[in-house]
C-alpha cells in the first residue's frame, strides 16, 4: 500500500493506492492518527487506486474515523472501485461513512456549511 498525501482547495486528501489489508492497516492509521493529531479536522481519503480491503482494513478505517469524528472532523471517501464499494455494501459502511464517486465532490461536500 502506498499513501500519497496531498493539499486541494485548504483540505488533506490522501490518495491510496494497493491493498490495504492486516500489513497495511497499522501504516494507514498510523498516517491518519497523525494529521488529526497535527490538527487536520477535515479529511477526504480517495480509493481509486485501491484495489483490495480486507476486514482488517475495514477495521483500520472505523479506528480512525471514530476519533476524527468524536472531535468534530469530517472524513469522507471518494473513488471506490467496484470490489471495494462491494465491500463497503455487504458490511454496512456505505450507511456509515460518507461515500462521494469523486474527489471533487467529496471535496465540495467537506467544505460545505
């Protein structure tokens, strides 16, 4: 898994590309933990390049946003390819994250009011 994290309109958008499964998943939190404990309250996470997530990826994802969201951020998830939005489906995730098909409007639902 490779983390790419990058500055568009004022917001961290982290770019993953891989897999993000029980070896990745450590790395992931360990990327996010850090820009929330820099003070980085609103977070798009894009899935494009991602191309498999086992449940202990998903594990890695409800650990982050649990605590971002118990201080007021926001985290939304953009680009998910087929397999992974199928995943998201069959357990759930797509009710309790925020799911966007772009970064652009991912990055317009993070900004707005």
């Amino acid at each position: 898994m490779e983390i790419d994290v990058s500055l568009q309109d004022g917001l961290h958008v982290l770019t993953i590309s891989g897999q993000l499964d029980a070896l990745s998943g450590p790395d992931y939190e360990q990327q996010i933990n850090r820009l929330v404990a820099e003070g980085a309250r609103r977070l798009v996470v894009d899935f494009g390049p991602l191309v498999y997530i086992s449940s202990a990826g998903l594990r890695a994802l409800l650990n982050t946003s649990k605590p971002l969201m118990a201080q007021g951020g926001v985290l939304v998830y953009a680009n998910l390819q087929p397999s992974v939005r199928e995943i998201f489906d069959m357990t759930g995730l797509l009710s309790l994250f925020q799911v966007c098909d772009s970064v652009a409007e991912a990055i317009a639902l993070v900004q707005a009011p």
